[in-house]
C-alpha cells in the first residue's frame, strides 16, 4: 500500500482540498451583512462565491434572489 504512484497520491490530496472548497463556500455564504432602509429595506450577504439581495417594501412585499460570483448569474429564490 506504500507503493502508491505519484498521481495518485496527487489526485488524493486535489480532491481533500476541492472538498475543503466546497465545504467552504455552502457553509459560508452569508460573511458580510449590509442592510440599509429606503423606501423599503434591502439588506444584501456576501459571501466568498456567492450573493443574496432581499429587498423588502410595502407595495411588492418581500422579494429575493441569490447570484454567483464566478459565473455572474442570479436568479430568484431562497438562501
């Protein structure tokens, strides 16, 4: 078992930390709080990957949506 090849134990060790990563960014999205009231409240979570805007008014009622920012996309839905 000591004669494991070098890609291997390469391989071992890139997918201990992809997985430390990923822990990382689900455990974490909500790292920095800003809220601020006009009109409304708007309260937004950065995290290191990731963003959260809620936005909350007497005409709309609450509204939210989560964005990556790697990918640049966002959409509508819960945390």
């Amino acid at each position: 078992m000591t004669e494991i090849s070098l890609p291997i134990k390469i391989a071992f060790v890139l997918l201990g930390i992809g997985f430390l990563f990923d822990l990382t960014g689900f455990s974490a999205p909500y790292w920095h709080v800003s809220e601020w009231y006009h009109l409304g409240k708007r309260k937004i979570n950065y995290g290191l990957w990731r963003y959260c805007d809620e936005y909350t008014d007497r005409r709309y009622g609450r509204r939210e949506g989560c964005g990556s920012m790697v990918s640049g996309s966002y959409g509508a839905g819960g945390k």
